[in-house]
C-alpha cells in the first residue's frame, strides 16, 4: 500500500482487466475508518493483498465507480470479512451479481476522517459511473481516464461518446488538481489531461468522417482499417466497437446517416 497524502493511499490489486494494463486500483480513503473505492482481484491471493493492506484499518464503507468486472471482484469477500456497506449508483446496481446496501448519486458526500468527498455522476463508459472529488482537488476517477492503456467505450454496454464527453468536461469545471484513475499512476496537471482525452475524441471523429467520406452504406467494422491503421487484426473487434461510438454519435447530430449498423455521410 502507498500513501499519497493525509487520508489518500492506494493499493493495486491484480484484475482481469483489459492490456497494458494489469490491476485496478483500489483508493483507500480516510486514515483508520476507511473507505475503499473499487475492490478488485478475482483470485484469492489478489483479495489477500487488498485485505492485508486495511489490516490495520476499520473499512465502513466499500464505493463502487461502476460496474465493470475488474472493479468488483473483492467486493463480496471484503463485505463479509469486514460487515463494510456497499455503495453504488442506480445505473451501476442494476448490473451487479450482488445487492448493494445503499444507492448514491450526485451530490453524495462521503464522509471520512481525513475529509468529505462529494460524487459526481460521470456516465459515459459507464451508465452509473461516479468520480468523487474532495476539497483539495483530488479527484477518484475510476475509468473516466487511465494512467497506463486508455479508455474503451462498449455501445452494448452502455458507453456513449456524448456523454462521455460531457462528463469530461464536468470534470475539467471542477478544477482537480490530481486525478486517481482505476489503472496506473496518479495524473497531475490534471485539467490538461482531461482535455487531451476531449481532443483525442474529436481527432478521432475527423478520422471516422474522413474514412466514411467517398464510401456507400459502411459498418463500422469496414472502417478500422483506415482509422485504426497499424493495430493487430485481433484487436480490430475491440476498435470497431469505438468507431461505432463515435458513429452514433455523428449520426445523433445528423453527420452521418443510419441504416441499423450501417453507416454513411448525410447529404
């Protein structure tokens, strides 16, 4: 375990998450009462090590950010050997394996003994996904930004680029000051940070609208080649999935138009 600063420690728990990538963070918050955002570890000697790390700690309280696998893994085996309250958005309890104790939205304030942090809704990757942002402008930033690998957007999940996006933004308003992501180191010069995911995202879309250009009816698959030029043909499912996020997207402001997952420049 690592402390970063009075109340902030974290601990990197091994997780099935996607590459480079290897562990979930798991934020412990607060100094002997403790919260902790996202425990992962799918085997028993990667929920060992989040245990040993609050070993000499109270954890009340366990926060969700969403939903996803590589985010919840411990969650049971910590709830039941500590009697911890699970916390999550409507959006991210809806798609548990588990019941959670309490539902929580924007506007909760998470009260530790080392300060208050407020959530903030931040769908996108995640319908239910929430940051919790404290008063010194740290910022709990779950899978809104990574420090190692990047962001995917899965449309039949519920990733949506606009609201993306919006929430990005949301959180450059806030004013942060570090951002704690869910994989890899903490991220300073953080409003720079996220607005380089904002301008990535739009570079992105003038890719996809280029490749469209020229082209009749297009799934988004057809387009990955072009887009993603150099990846592994193995990866090209996984690319086809954010090109098509960003289609919906185009095709929502009337860019591009939609025949089911076909695609094609409007006008």
């Amino acid at each position: 375990m690592r402390n970063l600063r009075e109340g902030l420690s974290v601990q990197p728990v091994e997780s099935p998450t996607l590459p480079p990538a290897t562990h979930t963070n798991a934020w412990i918050l607060g100094e002997r009462r403790v919260t902790i955002v996202d425990p992962a570890g799918i085997s028993a000697d990667a929920r060992a090590v989040l245990g040993e790390a609050v070993a000499d700690s109270t954890v009340e309280t366990i926060f969700l950010t969403h939903h996803h696998r590589d985010h919840i893994g411990g969650v049971e085996t910590l709830r039941a050997a500590t009697g911890a309250r699970v916390l999550a958005h409507p959006e991210t309890a809806s798609r548990l394996p588990f019941a959670v104790d309490e539902i929580v939205d924007e506007g909760f304030v998470l009260q530790t003994d080392a300060g208050d942090w407020e959530a903030i809704h931040t769908p996108g990757h995640a319908p239910g996904h929430l940051c919790l942002i404290r008063e010194d402008g740290a910022v709990v930033a779950g899978d809104m930004v990574a420090g190692v690998g990047t962001i995917l957007l899965e449309p039949s999940d519920g990733g949506n680029l606009r609201a993306y996006l919006h929430s990005l933004q949301r959180l450059i308003d806030a004013g942060p000051d570090v951002l704690l992501p869910a994989h890899g180191p903490e991220i300073t010069a953080a409003v720079d940070y996220l607005d380089s995911y904002i301008s990535h995202r739009h570079q992105r879309t003038r890719q996809i609208q280029q490749a469209l250009a020229g082209r009749g009816w297009s799934e988004a698959i057809a387009l990955v080649p072009t887009v993603y030029a150099g990846v592994p043909q193995m990866f090209w499912p996984m690319a086809a999935r954010q090109v098509l996020c960003h289609l919906l997207w185009l095709a929502e402001q009337g860019a591009v138009e939609r025949d089911g997952d076909s695609f094609r420049s409007a006008g």
